[in-house]
C-alpha cells in the first residue's frame, strides 16, 4: 500500500478549498479541509500532516497567528501561506510577513495550478 502526503488547507471558502483539494489530489497528495483555525490545529494533533496550505484572513483567528502556533508546536512542518491581500495591505506585504513567521513559500491569490504544485513539491519532495 501506498501512502500519499496528506496535506491541511486552511481557508474560510470553501470552494476554494474544493478546487485545491481535487488538483492536489490530482498530484497524488491527500487532502484534509478546515474553515477555521481552531479545527485546522485540531486535525494536526490528530492526523500525519505532512504539510499546511493556510489562507492568512479567516474569521475566526487569522493565519499570522495560526502559522506563528503551528511553527511553536510542530517546528519542522512545511507552511505555505497565501493571500489575495487585504483592502490596503497588498498580498507581497502580507506573505512576507507570513515568511518572517515561518511560512516556508507564499501563494498570491489568485495563484495557477503549476505554480501550487511547484510550491508543495518544493516542500515536500518525493518519497
């Protein structure tokens, strides 16, 4: 038996999420969904996670903090940020300040296929 990298994507749109999952999929990656911060760090205390996908403006807590918890707890899991920035805040400044967290690579929504397949295989190399 095969087993594939699951990967957590983090995003309060859920259509977003879906698009992602099944091209991620696609890629021979499994893929676990959350709206929220708060069940996004639920599913890595209890799921293999190789790897986060966090949108930065959610809801419930953003993922500036979500990255800055997720880098304490689990130092060496791979995070890729993105953002289609915010009002006045444009998506570089954002990301970067998301790489000063721990975000490993940044996506600037909207992002194309190859460029998320090239970030995720940057991050988690084949086995």
């Amino acid at each position: 038996m095969i087993i594939r990298p699951l990967l957590l994507l983090v995003d309060d749109d859920v259509t977003l999420l879906q698009a992602i999952s099944g091209l991620l999929e696609l890629e021979g990656f499994d893929t676990v969904l959350s709206q929220t911060a708060a069940q996004a760090i639920e599913f890595l205390n209890d799921l293999p996670v190789s790897g986060v996908i966090i949108d930065i403006f959610m809801p419930d807590r953003d993922g500036m903090e979500t990255i800055g918890e997720i880098r304490a707890r689990w130092p060496n899991l791979p995070i890729i940020a993105m953002s289609g920035g915010w009002r006045t805040i444009s998506p570089e400044t954002i990301l970067e300040t998301a790489r000063a967290l721990g975000a490993q690579e940044a996506l600037t929504k909207p992002f194309d296929r190859q460029a998320l397949v090239e970030a995720v295989r940057r991050l988690l190399p084949p086995e």
